[in-house]
C-alpha cells in the first residue's frame, strides 16, 4: 500500500488565490519565482497583484513593506535560500523591526534542491531567523496545514516567514485540524521519550514512534509548526514526563534543536539529541539526504533509544 | 504599537535623563501658510530651516553625538517637503490618512534633522527633542515607525529607502491615488546595489509617484564619494536607466519648489532630483568639510554656528523687500 504524497506548494497556490478572491489587498511579491512559487495561475488571474520584481531579492522585500505602508497584504514567495540569506537585513530591519506585514514565504526550503547543493539549500532559515524577536517563523507539516498557516498569515497583522515543503508530504491532519500560533500539536501520545519535529520531518518522527512501539517504546511525538514562538509549554512537559527530547528537521540543528536545547537547559534541564545538518550537505536528494544525516525512520528511533539508555 | 504625539509628551516628560533646555525653543512655524505669495511663503521656508538648524546643532552638542553635517545638507529639502510640498498633516498622520503623501529618509543617520523638521511642522513635541539618543527614548539615532506615527519607515542600514519608496508609490499606482511618494537619499549611499535593483524596477513600474531627492554633498564618512567609489556621470546614470533628473542647488527653496513642482513627470517616469548641497551648510567651518560627518561640535562651535544662523535669520525677508 503506497501513502499519497502532496506538494504543499499546490496547496500554498490554491489558498493564495481563494484569500486574494475574497481580499484584494493580498498580492504576491516574487524574484522570477512565478513558476518555482507555482503562482502561474495565480498571476494570470491577478496581474496586477503580482509584482514580479525580477531577481533581486533585496528589493523584493523592501517593495513588499512600502506595499504593507499602502494597506497592502503582500506574500513574498521565494526560494528560501535566497530570500533569508540576500535579504537578511531587509528581513531584520524592513520586515521585522519595522512591524510590517509583511509575509515571508520561503519556498523549496531545507535541502529541497538536493544535488544543486548547498548555494540552494536553506537550512540556514530556522537559526537565523529565530534571533529576531517577536514575530512568526513557521513550517507547516502537510498539505490541510499549509493552507491553516497561509490563511492565519494573511488575517494576522504583522511579520510572518513561513516554510512551504516542497519535498512530497502524506496528509496527517483531518478536516478539523485548526493551526494555533505558537503551538505544537501532539500528534502520538506517549511518555517514553519525545520526537519533536517540524516541517517535513513530522512524517519521519511519526514512522519512527511506530518502529519505537514495536519494541515496546512509547514515543510522545511533537509537531511544531511554530518555531517562533516556541511552545514552551509543551517543550517543558515533555521535558519532565518522558526520559528526554529527540529534535528533529530539514535544517541545521541550530533551528528546532537549538531553540529547544537552549530553552530546556535554562527551565528543565533533559537529555537532548539533535538531529538534523551539522555541515554543510553532500551531494544527493532531499530524500536521500535527509536518511543520510539520521532523519530517516530507523535513524531517529536509534537516536531515541541511545539517549533512553544513556537517561538511565 | 505605533506612538504618537501623545506617547512622545509623555516619555519626555517621565524622561530621567532630559538633555538641557535649548537657549531659545524652535519655533514651530508650521505649514506655509494657504494662499501665500511664492515670496512669503520662501521666507517662510527660509526661517523654518534656520530654525531647525539652530535647534538641531543644540541637541546633537548636548547629547554628544549625532551627524551633523548631512543633517544640514538635507535640512531644506526636508523643510521644504514638510511645510510646504507634501500633501500631509499631523491630523493625516494620527488618523493613517491612506492619502498622505509618504516620505522615507533612506539616510537614516539625518535622524536628527527629521525629528527637528517633524517638530518644526508640529508633528512632535518639542519637549521630545531633549529625550533624543536618551536612554528609553523613542528618538533613535535612526528613525523607527514602531515609536514615531510620523515616520513610514524604519530606516539607518543604507540602501533601504529607495526599495521601500518603490512599494510605497506602487501601492499608490495600484490604487489610483494621486498621492507621492518622496525618498530622501545619501550620495554615498547610491554605492549600494539594493538601490540600483529599485531604480530598475521604478522605471520598469512607471512609477511617477516616486520622487528621489539626492542629497549631493559629495561627501561620505571618511572621505569624498569621488575618491571612494564615483556616482559620475550619476545624471547620465540615473537617465539610462529610465528616470527624469531635475539637477538643483538643493539649498535654494526657488529652485526646490520648482522642482518638485514638475513632478510627477509628464513622462510617466519616476523623478530624482540632485540636490548639490554643501555637508555643513550653511555654517562657515563645516560647511564641505568631510570632518563634520559625525564630528560632534563643542560648546564654542555650537555657539559659533548660532550666531551665523541668527545673522541669517535676521537678513531673512530684507533681500525681497
């Protein structure tokens, strides 16, 4: 039996275009990334709400917050790894600092460019981002979750970057699943140990509870859609009742990881093990290298049961 | 979120740390007055930018700290859009009138220069100018839209304006609205590439609405944008890459409203106007002095220069007479 796998770009796309129906201030900002940001159909309906500003980033961002200063709502959709690295001060002093609303949609984020390499890989995104104070970083996880996140984006006043997954996802979430800010969703009760995860790497921490419970091992697995905020809440309480907490994501551990270790190191110190890009990435596809770096099924539960060992 | 007027009283009064009264408070001559003849109402320019030098070199000798020079250079292009040019008021501000004009002072170290002109047009109370670089005060050395209501954009990194003005006057295009865009510039700050992707792209966009004012003091931090990395031919630049230039002598409120008059272009182009300034101007020892970027004038100098601005201040008005 084969899961059914979907381009949560497909559904950025299509909740882009039903906002902009409803709401003419929503438009897309875009460097050449019509195509890659799958908003063919949505600049055909909406020209004039598409502002393609050619390749150069910078701009991009800055446009997008003079847009925000005229009442506009403007998403600005491109390649992840372009938009945070070139744009960073934008981001920071534009976006940011300035309390614009502005939304930063990073696409083909991660290591979804596999074997272009490491120029095209955004796994830089979490740590840098999560620095800068007081607004949203977020990852959804599946297609009824990205569309939740892009709609709670466009009605929130204020800053935003969120991730769209380009790496093909399973939907996890039922109709009435409803994305809350600064949450996380636990998605598999257990109080063994904690698989927290985000982004595309929620699918993975999931398969990785199901090879845990077969050795009798009850994993409690997050979902953190926010990186900012973090759900300190539910970090802590996982902190006290399981033996530790297995961070898992598309990025360099210094993202999901870091924000975690830093936060259960201050509040309720536990065993933390970091899965995710500590370099670097080799050359391969987003698949491959995810299974290379440990974030396959079988190399989380093995991470898993390494630090309930070493709890004992 | 968003300060305003009220918010500003308050923390300069609850201020711990004020700097000392200035000999004399600006005075707030407000907009050119409805009706006024192009003669009273260059006077009246006139006086208000002495005003606010005289009260801009007082803060910036208090706190210690400051960029005095380019403050000056753009000071008449600043007063010159505040009270006369620009179609805002403090009420359009306070009630975020979608059609103000929008200014960005993409040379965000003149931070000085703005909060002195926002007081002079009665945006901001004077009393707040004391609170300026002071700790918890709302008057950063940049400006910042979260603390001022009268400032669009946060602005100190260069090369930021230009890209944010684009947006401003896009939005302006794509809701029809007559209403301009004005983007104050740094000459040294036009080495940065951020602003040459704007130029493209306002030219691309049609954006009339986009108004430039390049402050050409030719001068940068350590040394003359000539000998640093050159604008020249910076007109011819600006033309090819499809915008109108209105070149000026930028501390000649004549030719300052003339040219802002001609905008926006007839051409459907955006507009940059060069204003050739003097770093310092109009006081006699700074004045294209590359010292006085962020050179901070002791008491002597301060009370130097006040006696020069007065002199001024007194001549205004007796030339047309």
């Amino acid at each position: 039996m084969s899961v059914e796998l979907f381009d949560c770009r497909d559904t950025w796309a299509a909740t882009l275009a039903n906002l902009a129906r409803e709401d003419d201030r929503i438009m897309a900002v875009v460097n050449d990334s019509v195509g890659s940001s799958k908003l063919g159909d949505f600049q055909k309906e909406f020209p004039a709400r598409t502002v393609n500003v050619g390749i150069a980033e910078q701009n991009m961002v800055g446009v997008a917050n003079g847009l925000a200063n005229g009442g506009r709502v403007p998403f600005v959709s491109a390649a992840g790894c372009f938009l945070t690295a070139r744009a960073m001060e934008q981001i920071k002093a534009d976006v940011v600092y300035s309390r614009a609303n502005v939304k930063l949609v990073g696409h083909s984020p991660g290591v979804a460019y596999g074997e272009l390499g490491p120029t095209h890989h955004s796994i830089e995104d979490f740590a840098w981002l999560r620095t800068l104070p007081g607004w949203h970083v977020l990852a959804p996880a599946s297609p009824k979750e990205t569309e939740q996140v892009v709609r709670w984006a466009a009605a929130h006043d204020g800053p935003v970057y969120l991730r769209v997954a380009r790496m093909g996802v399973p939907e996890i979430y039922g109709d009435d699943y409803r994305f809350e800010p600064g949450k996380a969703v636990t998605i598999r009760e257990g109080n063994d140990v904690t698989l927290a995860a985000t982004g595309v790497t929620v699918t993975r921490a999931l398969a990785a509870a199901d090879l845990l419970a077969i050795g009798g091992v009850f994993a409690r697995v997050l979902s953190l859609p926010s990186i900012v905020p973090l759900d300190a809440e539910a970090v802590l309480a996982a902190a006290r009742e399981t033996a530790g907490i297995v961070t898992v994501e598309e990025a360099n551990v210094a993202g999901l990881g870091g924000a975690i270790a830093e936060l259960v190191s201050e509040s309720h110190p536990c065993p933390v093990r970091r899965i995710g890009f500590r370099d670097f990435a080799t050359t391969g596809s987003a698949e491959w290298l995810l299974d290379h770096i440990g974030a396959s099924a079988q190399g989380i539960a093995e991470v898993a049961r390494e630090l309930m060992m070493g709890a004992k | 979120m968003t300060n305003g007027y009220a918010d500003l009283a308050a923390a300069a009064a609850a201020s711990g740390s004020l700097l000392p009264e200035p000999d004399r408070e600006i005075a707030v001559l407000g907009r050119v007055p409805v009706g006024a003849s192009r003669e009273a109402a260059i006077t009246h320019l006139q006086r208000a930018a002495i005003e606010v030098r005289r009260r801009s070199i007082q803060t910036v000798g208090d706190v210690g700290a400051g960029h005095i020079g380019g403050e000056f250079s753009i000071t008449d292009a600043l007063v010159t859009l505040y009270l006369s040019e620009m179609n805002i008021s403090p009420e359009q501000v306070e009630a975020c009138d979608p059609e103000r004009d929008r200014l960005v002072l993409s040379k965000g170290h003149a931070a000085n220069a703005l909060y002195t002109t926002l007081v002079a047009g009665g945006y901001i109370p004077a009393q707040s100018l004391r609170t300026f670089l002071q700790p918890q005060s709302l008057l950063n050395g940049h400006p910042a839209r979260t603390k001022i209501k009268a400032v669009e954009a946060s602005t100190g990194p260069l090369g930021h304006g230009l890209p944010i003005a684009v947006g401003m006057a896009l939005a302006a295009k794509l809701a029809r609205s007559p209403r301009r865009t004005f983007v104050l510039l740094g000459d040294g700050e036009m080495q940065e590439g951020a602003n040459w992707e704007a130029i493209m792209c306002a030219a691309h966009q049609r954006l009339s609405g986009l108004i430039g004012v390049l402050d050409r003091n030719r001068l940068q931090q350590g040394a003359r944008v000539e000998d640093t990395n050159g604008l020249e031919p910076i007109a011819d630049k600006l033309r090819a890459f499809g915008w109108e230039v209105i070149e000026i002598d930028g501390h000649d409120f004549a030719a300052l409203l003339d040219a802002f008059a001609a905008t926006p272009a007839v051409s459907g182009k955006p507009t940059m106007i060069i204003a050739h300034t003097d770093k310092g101007a109009p006081v006699s020892y700074m004045r294209d002095n590359v010292a006085w970027h962020h050179k901070v004038p002791n008491a002597e100098q301060v009370a130097l220069a006040l006696i020069e601005l007065d002199a001024i201040l007194a001549g205004i008005g007796k030339d047309a007479k």
